[in-house]
C-alpha cells in the first residue's frame, strides 16, 4: 500500500518532465526575467523531473532522486512566485496562481516521506 503513493509520485513527476518537452512555451511563460537563459532552465528541469521521478521507483536510488526533487521544488518556487505575482497572468484565476504556492510545500513534505 505504501508504494502506490510512491509510484503516483513517480508518474506525475516524469509526466511534469516530459511536458517541459511537449509544451516548453508555457515553462518558459513562468520564467522570471532575472532568471538566464529561459529554455535551457526548462530543458534542465525537464531532465531532471524525469530522472528523479524514475529514481523514486527502485530503493537504491529513492532517497537520493526525494533530496533532489526536495531541491528542485525549492529551485523552481521563484518561477511559481512570479507566476502568482507577474501581471503577465491575469487571465488565470487568482487563487489557481496562489494555490500553486503552498503546494510546493506539500510536495516537498511527500518528498521527504521517501528520504
């Protein structure tokens, strides 16, 4: 019972990462401007949303690939923030932009289960 949390965890990281690939404007929409070079940032990410995900799924590499989706989570916040704070994205509701906010918390909180 244990493992479907882990593997749903698993499946929406890499599916976040293949997205980067898929739809890499909307990643880089969120970017904030003092952040350099915009489209390596989101392939990076993309990267490494897929590599940790599949890590997740085989113990000796689990502990590892949860560090490093706890600090990717961190990485990525200023983007989220900008999104919840850029006049950019008004065409979004409010409290979607918001909301992503305190999610970042509990996905690093699930994360961390697995450290």
């Amino acid at each position: 019972m244990k493992s479907i949390p882990l593997y749903i965890m698993a499946a929406l990281y890499v599916f976040a990462g293949v997205m980067h690939f898929i739809k890499p404007d909307n990643y880089m929409a969120i970017m904030p401007p003092y952040v350099p070079a915009h489209g390596q940032m989101v392939f990076w990410s993309g990267i490494a949303e897929v590599v940790l995900g599949i890590g997740l799924v085989f113990p000796a590499t689990r502990s590892w690939a949860a560090i490093g989706l706890i600090v990717l989570l961190i990485a990525v916040f200023p983007a989220n923030l900008y999104m919840a704070t850029s006049e950019k994205f008004v065409a979004l509701p409010r409290w979607f932009v918001w909301g992503r906010l305190p999610v970042q918390g509990l996905l690093i909180w699930w994360a961390r289960l697995y450290v």
